[in-house]
C-alpha cells in the first residue's frame, strides 16, 4: 500500500484535489475533517479544561478557541498537544482500515505534513501550489478571514516554495478543475498500476 501525503499552504486547492481523488476511488484520510469531528466529541471536554469558554454545549467554538491561542505559541503548543495525539490515533485507524482492504493507494491528507513530522509517514509527498496573489484573492474571499489573520496563519505554515522542493508531485492549481483532475488521474496511474473501471 502506498502512502501519498497530500499539502499546500492554506487557499492553494488541497480540498478540492483531496476530493478529486476520492472521485477516483481512492480512500482519503482529511486531518482537517477529523480535527472538526473531534472538536464535536472527544477532544471538547479536554480542550475546555485547558481552555475554559471555550466550548458551547459540549462543542468547541473555533472562534473562541481561535481568540485563545491566536497569537500565544505557550497556548497553540498546548492545543496541539491535546489535538495532535488524537488526530494520529484515527489516522492509525484509518490506515488500518485501508490495509484490511487491500487498499493500493491511500491519501492523508494533511494541511501542516511537514511542521508536524507527517511527511516521515508517507510514501510519497503531492503539494499542492498556486500563485500568491490567487492563494491571496482564495482565502480573503473566506467569510471571516482578515489580512492579518492569514498573515498569522501562514507564519506557521513550511513556505510554499520549500513545500514544492520537497515534493514527489506537484499540481498547479491555478487552471480550470478539467486540469487539476488530469493531474490526480496522472499521479494515480503512476503509483498504482489500476485497471479501467
């Protein structure tokens, strides 16, 4: 089974080429899709200890929880710690799953594969790309995004172009989905030897 990290710095399109690939039939693991089913779960009462208020009737609020840690490595360090452990322990489970499958190719698909030591557990690392001022226009666009809040998030992320010096893959996604989908099917087949369905 090949293990294919899927990145990009945030508005460069990894949700799209994520889904993209499970249009092909091929299992992916969302980190982001798991850390908001464990912020409505498991991971809400030990958040709210760390960080009373935080959460409203057993569900964290991203943006109290935003307010807590924005700006404050001490407190991001320790929401990570709470979180990070989680997330890994239903990634083991999806991988797991995917095995007893006979999976071929799966995808984890991981926003921060490289700040956090993912990219150690992957086979293969795709990145996804785009130019700034498109990344820029993608996330402002966002309801509640702001300058200064994207600067902050960005601060934390790899730089862009160290992301693509370290990657197997690159998908440009500036161009029309019809390109990006060309590109998934491409890296697809050069991976797995898949017959037609």
């Amino acid at each position: 089974m090949i293990v294919l990290g899927l990145t990009g710095s945030i508005g460069m399109g990894k949700s799209t080429a994520a889904k993209m690939f499970i249009d092909e039939n091929i299992p992916v693991y969302s980190a982001d899709e798991t850390v908001h089913q464990l912020y409505s779960g498991a991971a809400a009462p030990l958040i709210e200890a760390a960080f009373p208020g935080t959460t409203i009737n057993g569900k964290v609020d991203r943006t109290k929880l935003s307010a807590a840690v924005m700006g404050k490595p001490e407190a991001l360090k320790k929401l990570e710690s709470i979180i990070h452990p989680l997330v890994r322990a239903e990634e083991d489970k999806f991988r797991e799953n995917a095995r007893s499958h006979a999976a071929k190719l799966i995808i984890l698909d991981i926003p921060l594969l490289f700040e956090t030591g993912g990219d150690a557990r992957v086979d293969k690392i795709l990145v996804v790309t785009a130019p700034e001022d498109v990344q820029r226009k993608r996330v402002l666009d966002r309801p509640g995004m702001t300058p200064a809040k994207l600067d902050a998030i960005l601060a934390r992320q790899t730089p862009d172009a160290e992301k693509r010096a370290r990657a197997d893959f690159i998908i440009d996604t500036r161009h029309d989905f019809e390109v990006t989908r060309a590109e998934v099917r491409k890296i697809i087949h050069s991976l797995v030897d898949i017959p037609n369905q």
